[in-house]
C-alpha cells in the first residue's frame, strides 16, 4: 500500500493532515488484507490531494452548478454573557428545540438567536437546549475540558467490546448463490455481477446518519460491498450529505416501531457480514435493536459503533456532531484567533472516525473475527490536541495542544507514514482545484469528489449516484 504526495495538507494549527492520512491508510492496508484473504489480490494506493478533497468532500459537491448550504444561519458560534456557546441546528428538529429552548417561535431567525444568546450564561443555555432536545455546547477551553465529567477516557484505536471466532466473513461471501437462494439482499442491493473488486459479495447492514458512519458506508461499496443503510422513514438525511456519502450505497426506510419492518431488518442482518451503528444507545435497545441483542441474534456479525462522545463519560449517550466535538474538546480555542473561537479545515473527526470504523470492519474480516468495535469522534480530537490516552496510573493529565509527538518533515510514500510538526500549512499556499466528477442523477447532475483510493493503479471513479430512498420489502 503506498501513499503520495505532500503531507501539509488541511491547513490547521493542529495536526489534521497527519490524522487524515494516517486514518485512510489503515483503512487501505486492511482492505488488501481482506482481498488477500479472499484470493483477491490488490495493490491499493492513495494521495494526499484526494485525501484532502474527499474530507472536505461536501464544499465540493456541487448539484446543477450549485454549492449546497452546509450550515443553516442557526449553527455557528454565538457569543454569550459570559463567554460562547456552539449550536447545531442543521436538521429542523434540532433548530425547533434550540428556538423553543430560548424561548423563541419557530419563525425567528438567526438574528433573534443571537440576541437571546448573548444576553445569557453559555453553560445554562447549553444545558437547557441539551435537554430541550436540542445540540449545544459551551465552547471549552483543553484544560476546561480535562477536567470535565464528559471526557472519560480517551482511546488511540477502538474500544474492544468482544472479540470472538465466527462465521469468517470470507467463507460466507464465497458460498452464496443469489440467484437460487431466498434472498432479500437480491431486491434490496442488486449488485454488479462478476466484480473483482477486494469487498465484492460482502454485505453491510449501515444504521448510520450524517458523516461519519456513512463515510465508512462509502468507502465499503466504493471497494465492492453491497451496502444498505437503514433511515427512520420520519427522519429523512440532509439532501446534501446524501448525495455526498450515499453514493453506491443503498437507502432504505424501516420504521423499528413496527414488527414487520424489524424482522426484515433481522432478514437482512441475517446473511449480512458487517453492522455499522451511529446511533446512540439508547434509541437502538428501545427497538431490541441494540448491539447486544443483535449480537445474540446475530453472532457471526463483525460490528462496529461509531459515537460522539467516549462511553465512560458522562457525557456518554448525548448527541453530538463534529462541530459540537470540537467546541467542547478544546480544538475551537486552538483554531481559533482574535478572541473567537475557530474550526478545523474539514470536518476531520467525523472523516478520520469513518475510515478507522472501515478500518476496524475489514480488520474483523481479514482475521476472521465476529465482535463489536467500537469509536467516539472525541477521541479524535484529544489526539489531535495530544492529549494522552491515559497515564501509566490511570490518570489524565493536560498536555500543551501545541505539543505533539509527531517531529521532522516527511513526505508519504510506501506502508508508512512520518509526519511532521504540529501545525501545518499548504505546501506553496497555492490554490489547487479538487478533482471532481460530473453524472447524471435524478437530483440532477452532480459533480463529486471520487474516492481516495486507487486500486491497481488506476483511481476509482465515483459510484453510481444514490437510490432513491424507499421502504424496505417486508
């Protein structure tokens, strides 16, 4: 597996880029091991432009010519009485409980919000749009954040659940027959028959929404897999980021409500080889969805959940976005400047959390393991910030964000990567155009960044646009 190019790439104060590419070559490495073990050799390779583009992937995406909006006027920062606050308010259920949070009607603007947010205390309105089901966060410093209840205990890698010898993905893939068997996966995922590709005939069952679950979708089928993400049918995605990380990928609705639509969910993770979970716990194990349950149905699948924020915190089964992550973790203070709080180039934690939940799927798969994996998108940013993972007593202790130990320069090139200091920059500054393609959808003709990857040389194009999204077969 080799990887070219420069590595200053995502231009930040803090060490995106290393974080970017390291995380997409894991990804790399364990798809060749699955393709090796299948019989399927492949050299695979990337670059770091197309790892810089497919992170910022989004920005890109254009729909008849057009730039989607990717943050409404009611997510941002807001400055507060004593401080800032950052609000998510993408989705309108989320923007209706922040309005009603600061006691607003559904028709005031952003203009309003500030007005009300300014005159408060960021961590009361934080907490009261939190349990108003809203998305907030006070915007925390890195020392704020060491020694805040939600942080737990921050992890390099996944968080291993269980382990077990299974049904070997492998195996299963070389033994169906779509075309006799009874098969739901023949209607709902119809594939390209004969593909060489190193995941072709292995299934994912995708329970993923916004960007880091269907980033790790993406790149699955981009590889080969049939994969078919699940939607609650009364919380359709962002059009935006459906057309951005849905390509390849099969949509579906199923309402968990409902006893038919579970047992097709269970039919499909039946003759699946792997389960990606976004969701939060607790919305899953309402439904008997949860990992555990599906595990016992279903031991032979290789697993792996994807959340904002570290389990052993407090902050554990809240919701959270990359944006949201990054304000409370200390990274918006490190990006920001002249007193205001700043972002990261992309949105690197949700990027980097879906290529090492690909990563980990694919290890399972190589290994032959069944078994649950888990991630948080706050682990990104801690190391991103070097904070360590732990001490050798158990303790955290504050590191200096701009500390990290990552030293000298290096280009990327072969099965390693070395990468530099923590804050990069462009190589010349100069500005380079993303490559992009254009197809012909039912959205219209959308122009996107392919995957970063390259198998046997040549780079894969971008899949076929999304399905239309529609109910699964009962």
């Amino acid at each position: 597996m080799e990887i070219t190019g420069d590595h200053r790439i995502l231009p930040s104060p803090l060490p995106a880029g290393r974080v970017a590419i390291d995380a997409v070559r894991s990804a790399l490495i364990a798809a060749e091991a699955v393709g090796a073990a299948r019989g399927r050799s492949h050299r695979l390779g990337s670059d770091t432009a197309w790892i810089e583009d497919s992170f910022d992937s989004l920005r890109h995406l254009r729909v008849d010519g057009r730039a989607p909006v990717s943050f409404s006027a009611y997510s941002g920062f807001f400055e507060t009485g004593d401080g800032w606050i950052r609000t998510h308010g993408n989705y309108p259920h989320h923007r209706d409980a922040l309005l009603m949070a600061c006691g607003l009607s559904a028709e005031a603007d952003a203009v309003d919000l500030r007005a009300v947010l300014r005159r408060g205390s960021a961590t009361d309105l934080s907490e009261k749009i939190t349990y108003s089901g809203g998305i907030a966060t006070r915007v925390l410093t890195v020392d704020e954040w060491l020694g805040h209840p939600g942080i737990g205990v921050p992890r390099r890698g996944a968080r291993v659940r269980t382990r077990e010898r299974g049904a070997v993905a492998v195996a299963r893939s070389r033994g169906r027959d779509e075309r006799t068997s009874d098969d739901p996966w023949r209607d709902e995922a119809p594939g390209e028959a004969g593909s060489s590709l190193p995941l072709a005939g292995l299934r994912v069952v995708s329970f993923t929404r916004v960007i880091a679950g269907p980033v790790a979708a993406r790149l699955l089928a981009a590889l080969g897999a049939k994969v078919i993400r699940i939607d609650p049918p009364h919380m359709p995605e962002l059009e935006s980021q459906h057309l951005d990380t849905d390509g390849g990928v099969h949509v579906r609705t199923a309402d968990m409500r409902r006893s038919a639509d579970r047992t097709a969910v269970h039919r499909l993770l039946a003759d699946a080889d792997g389960l990606l979970v976004g969701y939060r716990p607790d919305s899953m194990d309402r439904h008997g969805l949860g990992l555990d349950a599906i595990r016992a149905s279903h031991p032979h699948l290789a697993a792996v959940m994807i959340r904002a924020w570290d389990p052993l915190g407090e902050w554990g089964r809240r919701r959270g976005f990359d944006s949201i992550v990054q304000a409370a973790s200390g990274v918006a203070w490190e990006c920001g400047a002249d007193g205001r709080p700043g972002t990261l180039p992309a949105q690197v934690l949700d990027h980097t959390t879906g290529y090492r939940a690909a990563a980990a799927l694919l290890h399972m798969w190589a290994h032959g393991e069944a078994g649950v994996r888990e991630f948080a998108l706050s682990d990104v940013g801690a190391e991103l910030l070097g904070i360590p993972a732990m001490t050798a007593g158990g303790r955290l202790v504050a590191a200096d964000a701009r500390t990290h130990p990552f030293t000298g320069p290096s280009l990327v090139t072969g099965d390693t990567v070395s990468t530099s200091d923590s804050r990069e920059g462009g190589s010349d500054g100069a500005a380079r155009e993303p490559h992009t393609e254009e197809v012909q959808s039912a959205h219209g003709v959308l122009r996107r960044v392919p995957p970063p990857v390259a198998v046997d040389g040549t780079r894969l194009r971008c899949p076929s646009p999304p399905d239309s999204r529609r109910a699964l077969r009962r």
